[in-house]
C-alpha cells in the first residue's frame, strides 16, 4: 500500500506527455522534498485534460497526505487545473478581488487587463492563495476533504520555485513537524563493475539506516550512503563509519567523495607536485584532451596535446618509427609506447599519456578486435603499459569515453603511489 | 476515466524520487509515443519499493493497454522490476540459458560471471526476453493479463534507446495498426538564435497542420515539422512545401534535415572534395578534435590535431613566432592566423583550423572579456579571420562548445561556397 502520509506530485501539461519538454519541475521538488526529509514515493504527470486530471486528483486524495501540483494555472483555456480540483472535490469557485487588484498591479497601468487574467482570480472555497510575486497566477493551497491538501504551483519553473521558497517550504515543515531529517553522501569508484562492486557489499546493500545504493554510469559506479535522523549532525555520524568502511573495502578504486571528476582529481595532484602533463591520442581523437581541459585551471599542468589520427602524423610529430607500425600495427603496445616517449620529449612535460585504439565500428579483426584500446603511461621514473579490451559490442563514443576514463585513472593509480 | 487503449510510461527509480536526475527517459519515450501516434495520457515514477511498484502495477493494468517501464533491471539487490512484475501477476520467475550465454559472451572469456549478472537471466514465465545488444540487462515484453501487455526496458539511457529501436517500436506499431498516423521531420539551423528565427516566422508558428515548433540548445535552433494524417504519404505530402518554404527563409542558416551532425556533414563535403582537415586548438582543449572523431569515417579525411594549451608548445610545434604572441597576445587574429598556417604546413592537410581563446572562469579583461575566441581557417586558395565574444556570462564548457559549432559552421559555409 501507498503510504497515506505521503506527499506526492503531480504534473500537468501535454507538452510532458509530447516529450517536447524535460520534467524538471518534477526533478526540483523532489530534490527539495528529500532535503526537507519528508516522505515522497509517487510522481505523475497527466495531460491538460479535466476527465484524466480529475481520475488522478481523486486517486490521490485516498493515497496521499499532500498534493502538490504544478501546470494548468495560466490564463489561457487549455489551463484547467484550478477549475478541475474544485470540480472534483464538487466545490464552486469564487472570485477573489484582492488578487484581481495584485494582478492588475503587475500590468502598466494603461494596460487593460485581458479576460483571461480574471479567471486567474478565482478560486475553490475555502482555498488559501499562495502568492506569486514573479507571475500572474496564484497558487493555491487547500484541504477539501480530511487529510488530504492539495498544492497547486504554476508550471513556470522561476514562478513555482520563488513561491516554494516564500510560501510553501515553510508550510510543510509546520504541517510535518516530527519528519525526520535525510542526510546524503555520494562515494565514487572507478575500475570496478556494479556487479563487482555490489557482489562485495551484498550485507551493505540492505542496510536499513544509513541505506547504500549503487548507480553506475560508463565507466564509473557511485554509491550514495543516506541516512535518516533527528538531526544533521546525527545523520552525518551515521553515515561516516559507513563511508570510512567502504573505503577500506574499495581502496583505491574509490576516487571522490565529491563533486570532483577524475580530471579534477589528476590536475590537483599534478598540481601539489609541480608537474606536467601532455597526451597523445589516436582512437580517443582529442577527447582526452577535451576532457581534462573541461576543468577550471587544467592550464596549470596540461601543456596540451597531440591528436595523431593518421600514422603519417604519429611518424613526423611524435617520431614513431615506420618500422614499428609496421612490425606491430598502429593498435599495439610498441607503438603506444613510442608514442607516449615522443610526445614527453616533444612537449617536455614530466608526465605523457598515449592511446591508441579501434574504436570501431569498422577497423576491428579477430586479433585486434573493436574495443581493443592500447595505452602507455611515462613519467620521470616510471612508466606503465596497459591494454584493454572493452568489448567490440560497444558504441565507437563508449569505447572512446571508457578509454579517457580508464586512462585518466591509470595515472591517477600512479600519481598516488 | 482514463482510456483503456492508452500507453502508460513508468519510470522505475529511487534517485528519480530523490530528484538526484532528471526524467530523461520520460521525455524521450513520450515523444516516440507521439511520433508514432500513440495515445499516451499518464506517466508515473516509483521508487526501488516491491509494494509501492506493485500497487501502481495493478493500477495501470486496469486503465492502460500497454505500460512501458524503465528501470530496475540491474544485477543489484535494489533492482526489483521483473521479480515484481511477476509475483504481481502471481506469476514465477524461470531461468532462460540463452541468456546466460548472451550474457557470458559480452565478458573476456576469462572473466567469471557475477552471480548478480545471473539473476537478470530470470523472466517470469511466459514473457518474451528483449535482446539487449550494448548492455547485460535483456528487456521483457509479457501479456500476464488479457488486453494488457508490460514492457520492461533497462534504466540506462543508450540501452533502452537500442532496444526500443531494434524490438518495441516494430512490437507497437503491430499491435496499434489503425492509429492515425504523425508524421515529422526536424529541420537543424545553427548562426541565428531562436527569437531572431521565430520573429521571422510568426504565422508559420501557429499553423494547424502541419505544426512548426521551435527547440534550442546550444549553438543550434531546431524546427520540427509535425503532420498528422491518415497515411505516411498523406503526412509527407503536408511536410515538404513547408520544408521548403523554411529552407529558402533561412537559407544557409539551415544545415540538416536529418540526424546529422555539423561535424559528418563538413567530414562528407571533404570526402566528396577529396580534402583533408587538421585543427589547432587552445581554448576548446581538444574538443574540436574530439567533436570530429566521434563521426564513424572521420579518419578518412581528418589528420588530426595540436592542442597548444601553453604558448611554448604555440612556438615549437606550431611554429608561432614569440615576437607575435609578445606583440598581439595569445588571444588575438594575428596567432590564430599563425597556428592555422603552421598546423596546416606540419600536417600537410588541405585545411586547416585554429582556435584561441578566453574560455574563463579566469584570464579575461576588458579588452580581452572571457568568452573572447579567435579563429582562423586556412585552405588552399582561401582563408578568412573571425572574432566572436560570447559573451562573458556564459560558462568554461559553454564557450568551449559554443567555438566548436563556430568552427564548424564557418568551415562548412567555406565549403559550400
């Protein structure tokens, strides 16, 4: 069963249910509900339609404690959510003049205020408006049967979020006061699977409070512990020997805790040492490059780069030897390494990455298949030489992306050691 | 009441409820939904909870005709779709071998398959599997209930996307034979920002049938074109006069009507002339390159590329004067002018482009504002000088793609002349 203290929500608008348009409406109000701590499990979204939006407000009023709607509130006549709710809960409208004169205000004082701004004015008995100081269209708050209070915000994304914080914030934290409070934490990990990982933690993963749940994204598994407390400060000392214990277990391929990439992570080491660095990319094709330079200061480290996409190139600036391409092939070992030692001498950084790959979809065979991506790793005093194979089922982006994130990691290994 | 013949989509996904991110999959299965003419009038999101998950099951197996879920067919302990869907139609689970062997396939043979990875082999009895050609995750098409039929699809976006392409839209459009039919095509500008664009087409905004609307992301306007009739011929007969009519307003602001890129259609007017390219990069890093070689093919005619993120590797291997960059500075058309003509004489390319600019957050001036980007393209018989400021209120990444579209469209327009 739906818990009957829930707040759900609703949102309302047939350009959700075209896909013309992102619901992040939907994304914000559910961030802002977790961090309030208050307990959300249902999210629709219904079209501008009165007969399906009156189906869905009464399914929810026999689930729900709150509703809280957004859409539906403008002027025009496809804008039926006021009219809807009151209709459904059989309550007339009545039209309220001290919103009549608000509105009037916001137009130039020359300006005649079209019909269809009056309907903006009325609304269901006994419903409280909420104030939009950004827009036209009110809010409304209001309970037309017992526990169970419907919300309804306009679809404007800068109307609603101003009115959540004036109005309605406030009046959910005094209608939930004992809820308890989430706090979150994010961990990532690199150079494992989800399935990997999850098969370490499988006690973990069903822990009642703090909760850890895994995400993965290509190339990268997140786990985000959240727990629930009276206070921030006792969330936050649930979830440290969590966090602490996952990183025993994990080592080194956990690599943040927060909101700092890969990238961030290799230019703040590089940094701290003083050194340099300067890539070489064949099946990448700049993407290395492009990624680390995503990141505010890279100046500081990365010279730059090399994007060898053809073997004349890999020859006349990197100085790969002919003969090399041609004992070995352009995908190997050999030249990957020659590459990387041309390009720290070219450039003259402390450190030089080279890859060099099939990134399909063609160009792959049964020795070298698609997927096949050779790297090499030099530094002052040491150097590395990795080859990967991350599947010839896979999209030539993927096989480019997973090889940066692979590559960006190896040193990362090595910046630490 | 709801219509029984409709299609429901349900997204399946804790972090959804956290608004940890957005409803992607929402948007992009409704406006499949529409381009196929599908009724599609609800949309719900529901948590990693087997109870909560079941209860909206039940729900639209009664008012829906086919529910399209997302999510939740992981290998993790939280991923809870098909073993719900199953005991909600009281239903068991049975193991299906190929699937195994499917899944097994898409490992290095030596690696041991995760006993998590098993799990997704199990599909309640009587459901048809879904290949999953890019990820481990098969989908389910099951009829558990007469006139109600639950497709699941896996969370990740590119996964969902190949399955929906390769099984479920041929699945729907067999099922639905007699909807009417929408027809549409989108038409891709880029060099005009979306009010300038819509202000020259008022009236065409608010035609009936066909429909023209206008969407814009960075760098690029597009306009679709949506017809609906009885048949695809009928639709496509509405479509093209207003395809030609938005071609000869806009002229060269137009550049594909398809799902090409700014990059495969410079890689195919240079296949076709027979040419080749090489890019010079400062501020944008390597992402020109990288733009460029995410099109299958680009080896044919790119060469590669120099990203010159210090201004020693602009002298040594581009061949920058220092006097120049001491004269001018690093940002200015005098050493974009330079790069350009030394990456085109290292590489030997027939083109050639440079890029040199004030991405921020730091370096800008008055005379020289972030968002500052010089550009310089070198061909044979002709070259041509550009400055652009994008404006200092935008982002590092923002101006970084935004130089990339310049780039692009410049060459482009170069090679149409």
């Amino acid at each position: 069963m739906l818990n009957n203290q829930g707040v759900e929500i609703l949102c309302i608008g047939s350009e959700l249910l075209l896909g013309n348009i992102l619901n992040s409406n939907a994304k914000w109000l559910a961030e802002e509900l977790a961090i309030l701590g208050l307990p959300h499990y249902l999210q629709t979204v219904v079209g501008d339609n009165s007969n399906r939006l009156e189906k869905v407000l009464l399914d929810a009023s026999k689930r729900s404690r709150v509703l809280i709607t957004t859409g539906g509130l403008g002027p025009t006549p496809d804008d039926l959510t006021t009219e809807t709710i009151a209709s459904t809960f059989k309550t007339e409208l009545i039209e309220d003049k001290s919103i009549i004169q608000d509105i009037k205000g916001k137009f130039h004082p020359k300006f005649k205020l079209p019909k269809n701004n009056i309907k903006q004015a009325r609304l269901p008995k006994g419903a409280k408006s909420v104030p939009n100081t950004s827009g036209t269209a009110p809010g409304i708050i209001w309970t037309p049967i017992d526990s169970f209070t419907v919300i309804s915000l306009p679809g404007v994304p800068s109307e609603m979020k101003l009115m959540w914080e004036q109005t309605i914030k406030s009046w959910l934290c005094k209608e939930f006061p004992f809820r308890e409070i989430i706090t979150s934490k994010t961990l990532k990990f690199t150079g494992i699977s989800e399935s990997a990982l999850a098969e370490k933690i499988p006690e973990i993963l069903t822990n009642k409070n703090p909760t850890v749940a895994p995400y993965a994204s290509l190339g990268e598994v997140k786990l985000r512990i959240t727990a629930q407390s009276k206070t921030t400060n006792e969330g936050n000392n649930l979830i440290k020997p969590m966090e602490d214990k996952l990183k025993e277990i994990f080592g080194l391929n956990f690599f943040s805790n927060d909101n700092q990439s890969l990238a961030s992570i290799i230019i703040d080491l590089l940094r701290k040492r003083g050194e340099t660095l300067s890539v070489a990319e064949s099946c990448t094709g700049g993407s290395l490059a492009a990624t680390i330079t995503t990141v505010p200061g890279s100046s500081d480290v990365f010279l730059g780069g090399v994007v060898a996409y053809n073997n004349e190139i890999k020859q006349n600036i990197l100085g790969v030897p002919l003969e090399l391409i041609e004992k070995y092939g352009a995908v190997s070992g050999p030249v990957a390494k020659s590459m990387a030692l041309g390009m720290r001498k070219t450039f003259r950084t402390d450190w030089s990455i080279a890859i060099t790959g099939i990134a399909g979809p063609k160009g792959g065979n049964k020795t070298k298949p698609i997927g096949r991506v050779e790297f090499y790793i030099k530094g002052a005093n040491s150097n590395e030489s990795i080859q990967e194979n991350f599947g010839s089922h896979r999209s030539r982006v993927d096989i480019q992306k997973l090889s940066v994130v692979r590559a960006l990691d190896r040193l990362r290994l090595f910046l630490l050691k």
